[in-house]
C-alpha cells in the first residue's frame, strides 16, 4: 500500500483544533514528534558509509524536533542550523527543504512570522527547483496555515489554494505519490482541504468552495485506496481569481528566479568545500545573497500598502463574482444535459455546522450554513441507522430532523429550479444513510425526489446513456454458511433462501439472463463472463467495514471472497449496473467516516461499470426480492433511467402497489412494505441513466 506523503506524522499535531470544523487551530500550534519514521532512514544511511553524514541530517532534524517539543527553542535551532550546513555542504537539498520547514516550525512557534515565512520561502525555492510538485504542495500548506494564524486570510487562502494545485497536479504522475519523505508539517492534506474550503465559505467564495470540497472527495478516496489517479478535471486545481492574480504572478517571477539561482548554487555545493577556488567561495556567497534579496523583495512586496490594499479586497469582491469557473461550467452542463431538471448537493459536516452547496444548472453555486453541532449531527445519524434497520423503532421522528438539517434549509432553492432529481456527494457519516428516507412531515424524499450517489463530481460522467438492451448475469447464494473473521470477530454469513427465487424472477422478468448458483457462483467462474452482460447481479453478502480496502469484500457462493481492494483488477467496460442486494456497512455499530462507501463507489467505476447499487444494511429477503421485482420491471422499460426505476420501486413498496411489485411474485415478508427498512438501504452510485 502507497503511503500518503501528506499524511506522514513525523510532526503531527498534538491538540490543534481548527475553529469551526472540529480541529484545535491556535496561534502556536504544540508539535510532537514521532521519532520512528525517521529512524529507517538513520540506519539504511548508517549502513551505508559513503552515507553517514546523511544520516547525520536527519539525526539533528530529530533531535531539533525533540529539543522544539520540550520548549527548547534555542537548541532546537542550533541542531537545526547544524544539519542545514550539513545538507548544503553535501548538496543534499531535499534534506536542505526538509530542514527549513523545520526551521520554519520554530520560529513560527515562537511568534517569529517574518523568519518563518523565510525558512518556508527557502524550502519552496529548493522544491521547485526539484520540480517535486507533492512537496511543492506540502509546503505551500504550510505557508497557507502561517497566514491562517496571523488571521491574514486573503493570503492563507491563496497559499492554500497553491497547495492543492501542486497536490492535483501531481496526482497525474503516481511516482510523485508514492515515496515516503520524512518531512515535517503543520497539517495533514485533508485537512488542508477542510480549512480552505471553510475559508471560502465563511467569505461567501460559494464557486471555490464548491470546488474544493469536490476534489477533497478524491483526497479521501487517496487516503483510503491509494494510487487514485488525477485527470484532465481534478488537475486543473482550483482557480486563481484575479483578485490574487498580482500575488501570484510576483510569486512566480521570484520562484523563477530563484530556480536559476539555485541551480547554480547546488552545482557549486556539490563540490567538496575543502576542492573549492576561492572564485567558487565567493560566487555561493553572491548566490545566497541575492536568494535573500528575492526573500526579502517579495515579502516587501506583499507587505506594500497597494498590495495589502488588493489583497483585503479579493474576498469582498470574489463572492459577487459570478467566476467563469471551467470546472464549474463542465458541470453545469453535466446537469443540463441529463434529462430531467437535476441538481447537485454538497453537504460538508464541520465542528459547529453543516455547511450546504447547491449546484444548479443555471445559477451560481447556493451557500447555506446550518447551525448543528457535528456530534450532534452524528447521533442523529446514529439513531436514525438504528431506526432504519428495526422496522418496530420510531423512524419519523430522526428522519424529520434530518430533513431539517439537510434539506429545509434548500427547500425553496430547490422548488425554483424545478429539480426532479438530486445528485448526491454525501460527507463523513452522512455516507452511512439514504437521503431518500428523509422526512418533509408529509412524504419520504423519495416520493419528492430521485437521488443519485456519486463520488466526486470531477470523476464522474453522469451522461453516458444506458444500454438499450438488457443482458443480466446473476450470482446467488443460497445455501451453508461461511465463518469470516471481521476485525477480531468471527460472523458467520448464511445463504440467502430467497435469493434463488429472486434471480429466478429476475430471469422472468429479463429472458436473456444467465443464473449461477452457489458453488458455480465462483469469482473463476463469474468474473470472465461478466463484462459479457450489460447488468450485473449479486445476490450475495457484501460488507463494507471501516478500515483498510482490503477488509471490505464480496462473498461468492463458493466461499471465496473479493476484497474492495481486487475489485478494481475486474474489466467491466460494457457493464451499465452492478447490483450488490444483501451487502451492508457499520458492522457491529462501528461507523467511520464512510470512506468504505466512497471508496466502493470507486472501484465499481475503476471497473468501468457505470453505476452500481448497494444497500446500507442487511435487508429481508423478502423486501428485497420485492424491491427488486419491481425494480426489473421498471428497468425494461426503455422510458425510465437507472435512478428513477429505482424511485419507482421505492414508491410501489411504500404505497403497497402490488401491481407494480409484481403481484404473481410469492411475497415472502408478512405485513407491508411501507416501512424505510424495506426500500431505503438501496442506493445508486454513479451514472443514473
């Protein structure tokens, strides 16, 4: 598994909260250090012996970091300083950027800005004269977070936003992802993607925001898969408004000039000092002097009164700007074209609200702030699962307040565009709910509303129309049981009695349907025939369990499992719909951050599949094998898309339309179907067409 360079905690934060979204955000952040990351680079050094004095770099860059956490703040830079004479002397100027981020760490520690700034300056010199666009980033964030606590939020912003640009950027080449530094920074990349995000929002940048949330969707996915690769979308970042156009283009010339600079520098460094001419001496002198002056130049520079005077205007300025936003645009017209009115939601949890974006086809991005605290909102979501999954349970009651947080608040928004759809890019243990089972006080949402999950709007194309006929491959098991280990639990997973009878419904109701059951449901045999049918159908146990890919799985009739993580490995380019109708998450109550779910919406689309559905928990079998009758029989029609045969079958489930279920089908649930547990854990993920 690829490491997340960003999420490297050589210096993590100890006790930093970041106002309003949960995170403790002070002006002196407390740093810690985790001496073990460090250490396999000391010894494959010290193994090595033309080495050692690289070893010696990052032994001082621990002990400095040591000496720092104990307040030592004066040893903490002789170390420091010490490795940094070290690193130029050996013309090692990785370990010299690693070195000045260090540097920068302290004095910013100590309320020394304008020596912080400096040090950050130097290592982002040294990273773009590397060309090392991840680190680029890494310490882009950690110049956006210097301003964050000076309360200099223009200039934090556009930091931040340079952070992620270098980060998207870099997720088209994997090798910039995938070795691990040991390099310390203030904030991990998410949360980098958090604060700027709630930055834009609290200035009223709706358009950015939007953006930023979006690609933070593909950041977690990073986190939780790996190796996810950039395209032609996420790698355009985020825009850079006119308003911060001065800034940057004064950036760029010095970190130009500086590259020049410093490559003749390191060229003169890598010659032992004791080889040197004095000519040589004296040139590597003129060069550090004048890295200074373009240190101290551009520092004048946003320090300037004209300057300072733009950069106060850019956020009261960007939120009345309708900004011509490429990425914004090709989503619009993403909604435009999909044939019935959609919109897109973006909800985004933080500590003391839930911050709402509504994107239409017509208008600017809509911006509602939601006054909820999160643990709050989690405990809702809580006992709402547990309604769900208990037909007996009040469910009216969490649903309504959901409906409150999430919906209310867009209501009218929502009325004017007309939207018959929503598409959906749920956040944190949202992901762990239907939206379609939100209550208005008179109907579910889905009578209201069809609702299309996706993952991130920058890799999704939600155009493509569905295959005109159908050809179903159905998988069932049946019968025995099969002992799994989950986490340090043994479950035991029984065959589905119905399931036989619902893919043999299944195959009534779409004649050019292949069955395979139990034993002969085996990956061997099912995953080659697969890409041969435009429907997938697993009637099968499938769990999504917090933690690593690799723990989530699909269970075949055999026994066999495939895990989250292999799934990606299918080649499924002509299938429309995977189907997965006996798969749950939050095993044992243990709800995550849903990246279990991001991710399995993921893979489906690594496939090439272009949706997929999956239920939020185990479901009757005979509310599923109903669900799924109706569901068919909707899909066959030419006139209904994925997403709204889906609706369809909720609805004839909830009005007890045995006309549309399919009254010849042996109902195999006693009492009504009208309850959320029946028709609500399914979703869809991905193309709804």
């Amino acid at each position: 598994m690829q490491i997340n360079l960003w999420n490297l905690d050589v210096v993590p934060l100890a006790g930093i909260i970041l106002i309003g979204f949960g995170f403790t955000f002070p002006a002196q952040a407390q740093v810690t250090f985790n001496a073990g990351l460090l250490n396999p680079y000391i010894k494959v050094a010290q193994a090595l012996p033309d080495n050692n004095r690289t070893a010696e770099i990052a032994r001082l860059n621990e002990e400095g970091i040591k000496q720092f956490q104990q307040g030592n703040f004066s040893e903490a830079l002789q170390r420091l300083q010490k490795a940094l004479e070290i690193s130029r002397n050996l013309g090692e100027r990785s370990w010299e950027a690693v070195t000045f981020n260090n540097i920068g760490r302290v004095y910013q520690k100590q309320g020394q800005y304008s020596q912080a700034f400096e040090s950050y300056e130097q290592a982002l010199f040294i990273d773009k004269e590397l060309g090392d666009l991840g680190r680029l980033g890494k310490t882009y964030s950690n110049l956006g977070y210097l301003f964050d606590i000076q309360n200099k939020s223009e200039l934090a912003i556009f930091y931040y936003k340079r952070s992620i640009i270098n980060r998207e950027k870099s997720r088209l080449k994997s090798s910039a992802l995938s070795v691990s530094q040991p390099d310390a920074y203030n904030i991990s990349v998410p949360q980098t993607y958090y604060i700027l995000g709630e930055r834009l929002l609290k200035y009223g940048r709706v358009a950015e925001a939007q953006r930023t949330i979006d690609l933070l969707k593909v950041e977690e996915l990073a986190g939780y898969i790996q190796n996810v690769p950039g395209n032609k979308s996420t790698a355009k970042g985020i825009e850079i408004i006119p308003g911060e156009q001065l800034v940057k283009r004064k950036l760029d010339q010095t970190l130009d000039d500086a590259v020049v600079l410093g490559k003749e520098l390191t060229k003169l460094r890598k010659i032992p000092p004791q080889k040197r001419s004095p000519q040589q001496n004296q040139r590597i002198e003129e060069l550090v002097s004048t890295q200074q002056q373009l240190l101290q130049e551009f520092n004048k520079f946003i320090n300037s009164t004209p300057v300072k005077a733009q950069i106060n205007q850019i956020n009261r300025t960007a939120k009345r700007q309708n900004l011509d936003l490429e990425s914004l645009n090709e989503i619009r017209d993403n909604l435009a074209r999909l044939p019935t009115k959609s919109v897109l939601i973006y909800p985004l949890v933080l500590k003391d609200s839930l911050e709402l974006i509504l994107v239409t086809p017509e208008s600017p991005p809509i911006h509602r702030t939601v006054a909820v605290k999160s643990e709050n909102l989690f405990q809702t979501i809580v006992t709402f699962r547990q309604a769900l999954q208990n037909p007996s349970k009040d469910i009216k009651t969490p649903a309504s307040k959901l409906y409150e947080w999430l919906i209310k608040p867009i209501e009218n928004d929502l009325q004017q565009t007309g939207a018959k759809t929503i598409i959906y890019a749920p956040d944190n243990q949202l992901r762990y709910i239907p939206l379609s089972a939100l209550y208005d006080g008179k109907q579910w949402l889905v009578e209201r509303f069809s609702v299309n999950h996706i993952t991130a709007a920058s890799l999704t194309n939600l155009n493509v129309p569905k295959e005109s006929s159908l050809r179903i491959l159905a998988g069932a098991f049946t019968k025995g049981n099969y002992q799994i280990k989950i986490g340090n639990r043994q479950v035991t997973f029984a065959g589905l009695p119905y399931a036989a009878q619902e893919v043999a419904i299944l195959a009534a109701a779409v004649p050019e349907t292949k069955k395979l059951l139990d034993n002969t449901f085996s990956p061997k045999v099912a995953v080659p025939q697969m890409d041969d049918y435009t429907i997938v159908h697993l009637a099968t146990h499938a769990a999504f369990v917090v933690g690593k890919p690799e723990d989530s799985f699909i269970l075949f009739g055999n026994g066999d499992r495939v895990n989250l993580k292999d799934v990606a490995t299918w080649s499924l380019p002509h299938v429309d719909l995977v189907v997965l109708s006996a798969c749950e998450t939050g095993l044992g109550g243990n709800l995550g951050n849903g990246e279990e779910i991001l991710g399995f919406g993921y893979q489906m689309q690594q496939t090439g599949a272009r949706a997929a559905i999956a239920s939020l928990w185990a479901v009757d079998d005979g509310g599923t094998q109903a669900l799924m009758s109706a569901f068919y029989t909707n899909l066959s029609s030419e006139k209904l898309t994925k997403v709204e045969a889906l609706r369809q079958a909720q609805i004839a489930l909830i009005k007890g339309d045995l006309k549309a279920i399919n009254q010849n089908m042996p109902i195999a649930v006693s009492g009504n179907l009208s309850h959320p547990y029946y028709w609500a854990p399914f979703i869809l993920i991905g193309n709804g067409l």
